[in-house]
C-alpha cells in the first residue's frame, strides 16, 4: 500500500480490474528512499505500507507491467473486497500514526521504528508508542 495523505496507488490489470499493487511488482530500486513496514497479511499475501510522498511521475516509476493511479480511498472502497477495504483502511491509518509518532511525547527524542512490533521507541528515554 503506497499512501500520500487521503490518496493512495492502485493498478489497473489489462482487463481493466483495480487493486493494490502487488509487490512482485513494485520497482524497488524507486523506493530506496522510502518508509517501509510490514502490516500483516492480505489473503496469505503480505503486506507493506510504503510512506511515499506523492512526486510528478512517482506511479510510472514503481509499478512494472500496469497501469498505475493515484486513487482516492472514499471513491475506491466499493470496488474492494471486505479484507482488502479493512487492509486498505489499516494501511491509513497506521500511516496517520507514524506520522504523528516521529518524536517522542515524553523526551521530545527522536523515535524509531520497532523491529518486533508495530510501535515506535525512543532512543533516549525507553518510551513505546503503539
């Protein structure tokens, strides 16, 4: 799932048909750059949120062999599966989140992102933010 703000990436597949890229197809050397995490499965698919602020020709760049759009998460969601809409709405909000939680609330340190869960630590006093 690739986010900027309300927007978000979706493919379109030679019959026409819209979904969230797979990530087979993403051109990752294009996301280098970017915030990464892991979100949990789709279908035994797994799942990433990728934090990409939204640049001039950022969906011909990462998307391989589609269609790419940045689509609008209200207009979409009735074309989506129930576990793709709660996927979709999860990868929003945990988006929010880890904008919201970049410094800590106790130290004013700079958090990291967690390797075992999904939280942010602070480097400098220990604090978890979930």
């Amino acid at each position: 799932m690739i986010f900027d703000g309300r927007s978000f990436l979706a493919v379109r597949s030679p019959n026409g048909e819209v979904r969230l890229p797979e990530l087979k197809a993403l051109n990752w050397s294009k996301l280098i750059n970017q915030r990464i995490f892991r979100v949990g499965e789709l279908s035994g698919r797994r799942c990433y949120l990728i934090d990409g602020a939204r640049q001039q020709n950022f969906r011909e760049e990462i998307v391989d062999g589609c269609q790419a759009d940045w689509l609008e998460m209200r207009s979409f969601m009735a074309k989506l599966s129930l576990d793709e809409m709660a996927a979709l709405i999860r990868g929003h909000e945990l988006q929010h989140w880890w904008r919201r939680r970049q410094y800590c609330g106790v130290c004013g340190g700079k958090n990291q992102l967690s390797e075992n869960e999904i939280a942010m630590i602070c480097p400098n006093c220990g604090e978890v933010f979930y």
